[in-house]
C-alpha cells in the first residue's frame, strides 16, 4: 500500500474519530449525576440505595461502583414514572469493601443511600451530593474505645486528588493530615489513627480535584451511628427541624468555626406551640465546640433548633435515643425551602417513621404531601404547618406498612421539613432533609432568563459606582503551569468603588475544558494561597468564594474564560457585586468547541492529501508525456515544482532504456557542478517557472553569471534526468524505481 493511501486511510479515521467525539459531547443518555460514599455490604452490614423518580417518564439508571483497590463494578436499573425502588446494593457490590457510586440517570429523580452497620448497632443515611467539591466540613467528630469516626471520599475524577483534612479541637489546637485518593477510586479513613484520643473535633477536608466525602459516626455506648453527606460551604444560619431530650433520648449539637476569628453563636429552640428560648456562646476561632442540649431545653418536649452566628459555620446535630436503641444526625439545612424530596421512606411494626417541620416565617404554611409507591400509586394528604413552631406527621399513620415510598412536600411558605426513621429490627436509625429541588441538566436553564431587565453596561460607567482605573495585559509566564495550560491571554483590570480598589483578573483559554481545568487549579492554590474556598452564585452562575491572606472574592467560568475578582480583606461584597455586573453582560460570542475544530481540521487535511495525491497521480506520467501536456501538478502548486527543472526543454535521449541504465554512472560524472548551479537558478529564470508556459515554447538562451567578478558560461550541453539530480528519490521522498 502506498504512502499516500495510509495518509488517506488515516485521515479517514481521524474525521470519524472527530465526529465521534463531537457526536459524544453533544449527547449524554444519561445527563443527570449524583454522587455517594461509605457503603458497604458483609454478613454484618447493609446498604440500600434508595431512588425515587416523580417524574411521568420512566427513570433508566446505571450504577457504576468505585472502591479502593478492587476494579470497578455496574448494574443498570429501571424506576417507573411517579415510584420509588429500594434497591439492595448487596446484590451487585462487593463484600467487605467501602465504596462509592455514581448515579447516572436520564431523568430527574432522587437519590439516598442508607447504610446500616451491625457490629455498631447503628447507621446513617447520606443524600446523594448532585456535584463533586473541594472543601467538605464536618461538625462532629470523636475517637475513643467506645466511639469511632470514619471518613469516607470518593474521587469521580480523571485525576488525583491530593487532599489535607484539618481537625479542630475544642481548645483550639488543630491537627493536620494529608493523603492522596487516586482517581475513579474510593477510600475510607479511620480517624482514630489520626486523632488525639478522647477529644471531640469538626473537620475541614480539602482537595486539589473535586471529591465526594462523608463521615460515619459510630457510638457504641449509646449504640446508634449518626453522619452522613459533609457541606460543601459554611454559614451564617443553620436550621433543624427535629430535636428532642429525655431521660433516655440525649442530643448534642456542634459547631465548627474554621474562621480566623471568632463566632458569636445564638442557638433558639421553637417548640411546637411556637414559644422561643435559647442561649448564647462564643466558638473561639479555629476551633470546634460542643453543647448537651438537654442542658438547655425542657425534657420531654418536641422542638426545632436555628443556629445563627456573625461568622461563617458549620452546625451539626446528634440524637441517640435509647428507647429505639438507635440514633441519627447530621449536618443542618441552611435555608428553608418551598419544596422537598424523600427517597427512603418506610414503616412497618417495627419501624416508626415522622416528618418534622419548622416554619420560620409569620404565616402558617398550608403542605401538600405526594406519597409515591413501587408500583406507581401517588397517594395526597394535606396538612399545615404553624407559624414560628415545630410540627410534628406522623407517617406511620398516613402511610402504606410494609411498602417502600418517597414523598414531595411542597409548602405555602418556605419551611425545613427533616424525615426521621427509627428501625427496630436494625438498632438503627437515620435522618435526612432530603432533596430541595431535582436536578437540572447544564444548559436547561432558560437562556434568556433576565432578558427583559435592563442590561447593565458592559464598560461600567456612573449608576454602579465602579470607575474603570487601568487595563492591561500580564504576560502569563507569571503564572503557574497549571493555570496556563491551554492559555490564550490574561489581561488586568483595576476599579475603584467607594474609596476601594477592586481587581478583576480575566484568564481566557482556548476552550472550555482547558477553563474548566484551570478553574480547578485556581481553587486548589495555583494562583495564591487560599484560607477558605466554598460554592457561591452570581447572578444565577456558579462561583467559589475564596479568602485569602489579604483578599477575599469570588472566581467562576465563564464560557472559555475564567474570572478572579478579588478585594480586600472583608470587602467581597464590592467583589461580589463587580461579578454581577460582568456576568450580567451579554457576551461578544461563542467560540467553536474543540470537538468541531478537530473535525474542520480534519476534514482539511483529508482535502490537501486527495490533492496531492490527485494532482501527483497526474503528474506521476513520463517525462515525454509531461512535455506535451499543459496540466502536470507543477503547474497547479507551483511551489512543489522541482527547482532543477530548467526553462530549456530536454534533449532526447536516443539511447535505448537498457542502454542508459548501463550508463547511468557516467552521465553523472558530467553533472555534479551543474546540479549546485540549478539549485539556486537566476530571479529571471525562476519568474519563467511560475508563468504558465508550454515547454515547446521555451528556447534556450546562454546565460552568464558573474562569480567573484569572473564571468562563467554555465550552460550544461545536457540536462540530467529528474531522478539522477534527485539520487533516485521524488519529492516526497519514495524510491523511483525504472519501468
């Protein structure tokens, strides 16, 4: 096969390699993800996923398990429209092994996994994270003969994620480890080699790849387990429904301040008639701290707990109740919401099942509860929610025994609504807030969601008080290699607003992967080092908020760009608020994805090697042809023509082919000198090769050319042969061989 082919046959593949990338980007089966860690299935244990789908189209979900040495596993499943499934993960997922899982689903639906373990006598349940992090916080934490904390970490990504878990004390030392989770792996971490014994700590886990992370919290003095899915950010406001103390039910609630200064906390408790007391503390930086609640409240009464601080925390509450022999906690929701999602409800004689509310706000709230069954059966109750109090459904009551469900409530007026479950049969028991909203798909968001406000000015003049002071552009050897990866520019801008200086650094790339990876990179430190990293929004866009040293503000993506907007210490609203503005402004264009240039690339290089091949198959004839013909491929590419071809046509040669072959060594004695002369022709003469002339029509002329003030005559009595001046090899490098 001939050199040319394999070009062909080659850039063949490579356009339906292209395609099929383009092909592979513009379409997902399966476009909605969710992430999970710490199951595990033994003779001891039990892991359920629980997965409900409201939707009217069935849900066809495949299930694709992580661990840490084992390869990994999946199983495909198919949930009918409007039902939930309980789906025993003992069936498909190795013994005696932790791992992860990721979700894949082509519908909306809903994800928690609960895990029961029966060497502890207890349990947790997890809600399903929609989206991988790099900071993950944790209020409770204790390590001593009777208790245990695991940490649990899923890496989904294609790189590894080198991680560093801080551990805050209760007197404010901190304690700092590092490991290093390879990608598509999963891990499980017994902290109580990691921590000083006998001391209650918060954790802040960090990473330089997005990860998943729990934690199992594991009592067997009160023998129950409580954990579940860490929060990727911390707060100023945390909300739970449930709470409640007795001789034999005990609770506690810890809170993390990870910040360099310290929090004043006010914790109030609402019982369910809508009364309000509660008590204030102080949480020194850096440190974590922990408060028996049945010191604060009455026994014996059901109440909800708000949590407000002047600081950025994270609150987590525990419930051991020995009347179940069970418990369950976990962190809190940081904001009531109008509608929430169960996946894992269940009663039966054995097991007791409740839904606690706390309406925040001054109206009673009027809720709607969709029990949804296996079998596709939507059953509605309605029932209300008081004002400033804790109420309390009963589901045992209200729901069908023996048959796994799920539930959408939607309220009149924002609420936090907690489902609690208590399994006898178990010595277990868990709590979740659910899902607030089902997951959108990238890109359903409606394009032109603010398009009827007025458009901000994109060079940010007057009404925002932001005055443009300096552009310029920074060379990006500045910067670290994993941000310039794939970089095309990065330019400076400086603005003042109300005395302060803000700055926006704008890194543009050659795509969106290569921002999305750089957007990575700045979060893991590439850039500076960052104190504090957590999810934010601007105006309806994703963003981290960062704090620095000296700086605090906000990056995010933005189509093939990535944005660092930065003031100082303890001004990130001017920050946040330039964002807004940039973000809100329309955008100069879009630019191809990778997946088209490659394939117009591609396509490209198929058209110049049928070319070549096409015009080289014609010009491939005799030489005697090549004379009498006007189209031979020199004459469509001039500049592939052969600088030795002389404007003078070429004797014929009236030996016979054998005879010249014979003397073939001969004839090149005679050439050498006119060969080095040709190479390099006279500017006139080479004009005469570009113009389009018949050989025929050439006549020989003497030239002179003057060498060091000598006037030589170099013109040869015979041209040598194409391949002789070219030792028997054609321009593209292929043996000539003789007919």
């Amino acid at each position: 096969m001939s050199g040319k082919r394999v070009l062909c046959i080659l850039a063949l593949l490579l356009v339906v390699l292209s395609s099929a990338s383009v092909m592979a980007v513009e379409k997902d089966d399966k476009p909605y993800k969710y992430y999970f860690v710490g199951a595990y299935v033994n003779q001891d244990s039990k892991a359920l996923l629980k997965v409900l789908n409201p939707g009217d189209a069935p849900a066809n979900i495949e299930v694709k398990m992580y661990y840490e040495k084992n390869d990994s596993g999946k199983f495909s499943y198919k949930i009918g429209s409007h039902s939930a499934a309980s789906i025993d993960l003992a069936e498909y997922a190795a013994s005696g092994v932790v791992f992860g899982a990721v979700v894949s689903s082509d519908q909306s639906i809903v994800v928690e996994h609960v895990q029961f373990d029966g060497t502890y006598s207890g349990g947790f349940i997890g809600t399903a994270s929609t989206k991988p992090g790099f900071v993950w916080y944790f209020g409770e934490g204790y390590s001593s003969g009777m208790v245990k904390t695991y940490l649990y970490i899923l890496n989904p990504s294609d790189r590894v994620a080198n991680m560093g878990v801080t551990l805050y004390y209760e007197n404010g030392e901190k304690k700092t480890f590092n490991l290093e989770v390879p990608s598509f792996k999963s891990e499980v971490i017994d902290l109580k080699e990691k921590t000083m014994p006998e001391k209650r700590f918060g954790m802040k886990v960090t990473s330089t790849a997005p990860v998943v992370v729990e934690a199992g919290d594991f009592n067997k003095k009160f023998s129950a387990g409580s954990g579940g899915m860490g929060s990727q950010a911390v707060a100023k406001k945390w909300y739970f429904a449930e709470g409640y103390t007795s001789a034999d039910a005990s609770e506690f609630l810890n809170i993390l301040n990870p910040g360099m200064g310290n929090a004043i906390v006010k914790v109030t408790f609402y019982d369910s008639e809508g009364k309000a007391s509660g008590f204030d503390e102080t949480v020194p930086a850096n440190s974590k701290k922990m408060f028996m609640l049945n010191n604060y409240v009455e026994q014996m009464e059901w109440y909800s707990t708000v949590v407000e601080s002047d600081v950025d925390v994270a609150a987590e509450l525990t419930h051991y109740d020995a009347s179940y022999s069970a418990g369950h906690g976990g962190l809190g929701s940081t904001s009531p919401s109008s509608v929430a999602y169960f996946s894992s409800g269940l009663v039966a004689d054995k097991v007791k099942g409740y839904l606690a509310l706390f309406n925040p706000s001054d109206k009673d709230a009027v809720l709607k509860l969709e029990f949804f069954y296996a079998d596709g059966t939507v059953k509605t109750l309605e029932s209300t929610a008081s004002k400033m109090s804790r109420s309390t459904i009963d589901l045992n009551s209200k729901a069908v025994a023996n048959v796994p469900f799920g539930i959408k409530l939607s309220s009149s007026e924002p609420v936090v609504a907690q489902m609690v479950v208590y399994d006898s049969t178990r010595s277990a028991g868990y709590g979740t807030f659910g899902m607030r909203d089902l997951v959108y798909v990238e890109g359903e968001r409606v394009l032109d969601e603010g398009i009827e406000q007025s458009q901000k000015s994109a060079e940010l003049k007057g009404d925002e008080g932001y005055v443009l002071l300096k552009e310029e552009v920074v060379s990006p050897s500045r910067f670290n290699e994993g941000v310039t990866a794939g970089i095309v520019d990065v330019k400076k801008s400086s603005y003042s607003y109300k005395g302060e200086n803000v700055y926006v650094w704008r890194f543009s790339y050659s795509d969106a992967v290569a921002a999305s990876k750089a957007l990575e990179a700045v979060n893991a430190g590439a850039l500076f080092k960052l104190l504090e990293v957590s999810p934010a929004s601007v105006s309806g866009n994703d963003a981290y908020r960062f704090v620095a040293d000296k700086s605090e503000g906000y990056v995010l993506q933005q189509s093939d760009a990535v944005l660092v907007l930065l003031a100082q210490r303890g001004s990130a609203d001017a920050a946040l608020g330039l964002a807004e503005i940039i973000v809100s402004a329309p955008l100069s264009g879009n630019r191809i994805g990778i997946g088209w240039v490659l394939l117009i690339l591609a396509l490209l290089v198929v058209l110049v090697v049928f070319l070549r091949w096409f015009f080289r198959k014609r010009g491939g004839k005799k030489e005697e042809e090549l004379e009498e013909s006007e189209g031979g491929w020199e004459d469509v590419i001039p500049s592939a023509r052969p600088k030795t071809r002389h404007a003078k046509p070429k004797k014929k040669v009236e030996a016979k082919h054998d005879e010249k072959k014979a003397h073939r060594h001969e004839e090149k004695k005679h050439v050498p000198e006119h060969k080095h002369e040709h190479a390099s022709e006279p500017k006139h003469l080479r004009q005469v090769h570009h113009s389009r002339v018949d050989p025929k029509d050439v006549h020989v002329r003497e030239i002179k050319e003057h060498v060091e003030g000598n006037v030589k005559e170099e013109m040869p009595e015979e041209i040598p042969e194409y391949e002789d001046v070219f030792r028997h090899v054609n321009r593209d490098q292929d043996e000539i061989k003789q007919k």
